[in-house]
C-alpha cells in the first residue's frame, strides 16, 4: 500500500494531546496515502474536536483532505470563542465534571449532567439534544458520530469554569437556573414556599425562587456571597 511522508506542525496548545516524543515544532510522519488529513491527526492523538483551522503547504484545507507526499501541514486549535454547530451553545458534561456543572448552571448556562451515563449514551443525548460534549475523556470525543465536543484540560473547577468560558463565550444569566437539575427558577412568595422551609429560614429571608421543574428553593443564604464571587470572577473572564 501507498505511503505519504508529511511533515505535521501542532500549535503549541495541541500538543499535549500527542504522543511524548512527538510534542516538537515538528512532527514527521508517514501514512497511508488514502487516508484523509483528519484521520491522520486523530491517529497521532488530537481528537477532531481540538482541530481548528488546517493548512497544506500554506492552502487552507479540510479534514477530508488527502494529503499529498511531501506536504507540510499546520494544525491549529480551535478559534476563540469557538462557534458551534448549533443554534445555541448549551453543554453536556460527564461523569466527572459534577462541580463544573453546577457553576455553569450558577451562571444561567443550559447543562445536562447526569452521573450515570455511559459513552454511547452521552453521544445520543449530546447529539439529540444539540449540545457540545464536555469531558476530560480523549476517547469520548473521537466516538464516531459525536456532532460537537471539547476536551476540559484543568482538573480544578474554578480552571476548568474560565476555560470553557473563553473557549465557548456562553451568554451568562447568573441565578437563573436549578443547580440541580438546570430547570429555569422563578421568584416565589414565602407563602408559596413555606412548606419547604426550615422554621429558621422562615424568620430570617423573605425573598425565595422556586425552580419549575423539579421545586427546589432558593433564597440568598450564608452560602450565597461565596456563589456571588463565582459569578464575579466568570464576568471577570469574559469582558
């Protein structure tokens, strides 16, 4: 069988995703000559997610390219913000990123969490629902079929909060939305809400929202200041 010999240039971002030996300038490799420019970078590791713009010899391509012997090819990340093939950005976020959940719901974004799903089942919902796949699994986002992803790089969720906000630039709505089940919330009365109180939180607030999907109530508590700097912090990041 046919083989090309190509020399690969990752922007610096990508290279993390490569192999050791290969996170150099550049990256000489040799492929099937029917194999297309996509497979060729996803076989050295970068899921087809990470890839943003491509080049041949200076011509912007696609990821159905096949790469001519001989040809340079330069893979950058992802624009920022990073547009998606969807109307609206809302996200799916698995197993692993609980907390990064509930501060993108902090914040008004639509995320579906759910901590009992397998790959093919985050793939059908990320797909039926239209919502980009977030994870920290290499291997969830090269899942054939999947429409739209992104690797989560940090293991903090403060980190991994800002990120997903650069890369994405989500419109915010901070305290909008359940963080438990990301159903919108609505002002109630506290004579609305009072069966689901505390005699303490009773006689201390009067000011409540109530989510309409699932009921859950909020009122501005002692944990409140602490959510209020989140939310502080992300519209640091994103003006």
């Amino acid at each position: 069988m046919d083989q090309v010999s190509l020399t690969l240039r990752f922007a610096p971002e990508l290279r993390f995703f490569l192999p050791p030996r290969n996170r150099v300038d550049r990256v000489r490799v040799q492929h099937d000559a029917t194999s297309t420019l996509g497979h060729v970078i996803e076989s050295l590791g970068v899921p087809r997610t990470e890839i943003g713009r491509l080049r041949a010899d200076g011509t912007e391509v696609t990821a159905a390219h096949r790469p001519a012997d001989g040809q340079t090819i330069e893979i950058d990340a992802p624009a920022r913000p990073q547009h998606t093939p969807f109307d609206r950005t809302r996200f799916l976020l698995d197993v692993h990123l609980g907390t990064l959940a509930r501060r993108l719901r902090l914040l008004g974004v639509d995320t579906a969490y759910d901590n009992d799903r397998d790959d093919d089942a985050l793939v059908a919902q990320a797909n039926d629902e239209q919502r980009v796949l977030l994870t920290r699994d290499r291997g969830l986002l090269r899942r054939r079929g999947l429409l739209a992803g992104a690797h989560v790089h940090h293991t903090d969720p403060e980190l991994q909060l800002h990120e997903v906000l650069r890369r994405f630039d989500p419109p915010l709505a901070p305290f909008t939305r359940c963080l438990a089940c990301n159903g919108m919330v609505e002002p109630a009365t506290k004579q609305q809400v009072q069966g689901d109180l505390e005699a303490g939180t009773r006689a201390t607030y009067d000011t409540f929202t109530r989510c309409r999907s699932c009921g859950r109530v909020y009122w501005p508590g002692a944990h409140h200041d602490r959510l209020a700097q989140i939310v502080d912090r992300a519209r640091a990041h994103t003006t």
